[in-house]
C-alpha cells in the first residue's frame, strides 16, 4: 500500500494525557501526524497560541510529528444556550490561531445537540444559522471545519448530515466521516457514505457492533471499514487522513477536573449503568489494559486493511 496515498493520525489523547507519551507511542508505531484533543490535562481550546508555540510545538518538531487536526468540542453544546455558544465563537477563533502556530488545516466541530424531547427534525434552520456563525469564522481565518457525525448531535444521521452538507458544504465546511458513530446510531455506514461522499475529507478510524459501549478493533465491527477505504482510495481516489479514534479501552481525556465551589456532587459512578456496562466489557478477554495498547490495536488493524487493498 503506497502511503503517499492516504495518511494516518489519531486522536493521541486515548494513549495518555502525558504529550510526551502520546508522542513516543504514535513516533514507535511509525506514525507522523496525530490530531489533538487534550493534552497534559486540557482540551485543545483551552490552550493559547503562546502555549502551543512554548509547550507542545516545540515537542512534536523534535519528535518530527505535525498536527493533522483539532480535536475540538465545538458544536457539543446544547442548541439552545446562546451563552455557550458565544463562549464557543470566542474558542474558536482561539483554534484558527492554534491552526496557524501548526500549520494545520482541520478543525473537528459538531453539530448541537437538539433541545430535549423535540424532534431533531424541527431543529434544522437553527442550526444552519449557527453554523454559518463558525464557518464565517473559518472562512476568515482559511481553516477547515470538519463535521462529525456523532451520536446524539442535530447531524448524527445520514440525512440531516447530508441535508447540513448540501446547503453548507464548500470549501471551508467539509465531512469528517466515522464510521462507528453511523453504527451506534442504527445507520447503514454504506448508504451514509453514498450520502456523504462528495464532501468527505475526513475520515474517522473507528468500528462498533450495537448496543456495545466500547469499540472494536477496525474491521471486526459493523462499520464496513475495509469495503469503504477500499473504495474510497482505489475508486474514488481519497487521499486525505485516515486518523485513529480506537475507543477499546477506557481512558480520560482531560484528566481529573478541579473542583468549584458550588458543584453539585455526582452519584457514585458504581451506581451508574453506563460505567456498569463500560466496567462489564473491560473485563472482557482480549480488551487492551491501556491507551498506549489500545492504540497499538488499532493501528495494526487498519494497517493489514490497508495491506490487503
């Protein structure tokens, strides 16, 4: 497989919050580009351009590893809160400038998660005028927003992704296409991709089996991974990111969050049938005992898929 065709980044933060492990387990494995979502336990909006230049730029031109993305949360609020999304403009413009300081084209946005008990469907002309808010921002700026399809967001499925591309798409709002949130959501990856594929310039590398809280290797899931990267790079001539998001293992992306006064306490996490699941399929055989494993996993993975194309 020529590797100037396509290449591989990841989401680092699911190795470790330390930068310097992240680096040294992606650099090991033979990888030259990861996206960043956290680091030394923050998220990447909350990084200024002047700590990017001094603390983490600095460590990635020795370990001679770019930045393919930014792995940002923007969009993952609720669509009706105007004060996080004022505060979300205002991060990012911050992220344009995080773009400039690594050369970097993508942003990884999202599209609001719909007020409770209305339908997703009703939502649409809200978030079209918020997201014209970002875009003029990108545009601005030269960026890429990249748009993920994730679960439970207004564009979680393969029509409302496609109506938010069609009438958004252009050159500064493109498609980050994950395979395993399509899964999770009871959505055909395949007829998605159809969907989507004239504004895919983005792929997530990440396979699901339903009703399951973590993920599994790539290609072994329902995401029909290996079909749609062989058509993808051998017919319709994809050259882009293939980047890693394994979710095999648990992992925290921010690191422990400081307490505020004021904060309600939460119920134990025993209590919680979410962790009780996530605790259930950990202890399954053959799950990774870490991040840095994890990882490992995956990139293997995709690259026998790749092997075989």
């Amino acid at each position: 497989m020529s590797m100037d065709k396509v290449t591989i980044s990841g989401f680092a933060d699911e190795i470790s919050q330390s930068f310097d492990e992240q680096l040294q387990v992606v650099t090991d494995l033979g990888m030259k580009y990861i996206c960043i979502r956290s680091a030394e336990g923050k998220g990447i909006a909350d990084y200024t351009p002047q700590e990017m230049e001094e603390t983490l730029l600095p460590r990635m031109k020795k370990a001679r590893v770019g930045g393919s993305s930014l792995g940002s949360a923007i969009g993952k609020i609720p669509l009706d809160d105007q004060e996080a999304f004022e505060t979300q403009v205002a991060q990012l413009e911050n992220l344009c400038q995080l773009c400039k300081v690594l050369e970097c084209r993508y942003i990884r946005v999202f599209s609001f998660y719909p007020p409770k008990g209305e339908d997703p469907n009703t939502c649409g002309e809200q978030v079209l005028e918020k997201l014209k808010v970002l875009i003029q921002i990108a545009e601005k700026n030269n960026v890429i927003l990249i748009h993920e399809n994730e679960k439970g967001i207004f564009g979680d499925t393969g029509d409302r992704c496609k109506y938010v591309m069609d009438t958004l798409g252009g050159p500064h709002f493109k498609a980050a296409f994950d395979f395993a949130n399509f899964v999770q959501c009871g959505e055909d990856p395949e007829k998605c991709w159809d969907q989507l594929q004239a504004h895919i310039a983005y792929i997530h590398v990440k396979d699901a089996v339903p009703n399951a809280v973590l993920n599994v290797p790539a290609g072994t899931g329902d995401g029909k991974i290996p079909q749609l990267l062989r058509r993808a790079i051998r017919e319709e001539g994809y050259t882009g990111f293939l980047t890693l998001e394994p979710h095999l293992a648990m992992f925290n992306f921010f690191g422990a969050k400081p307490k505020v006064e004021g904060d309600k306490p939460k119920p134990p996490m025993e209590n919680n049938p979410f962790f009780q699941k996530l605790k259930e399929e950990m202890a399954q055989p053959g799950r990774p005992k870490n991040g840095a494993e994890a990882y490992a996993i995956q990139y293997n993975a995709l690259q026998d898929i790749l092997g075989k194309i």
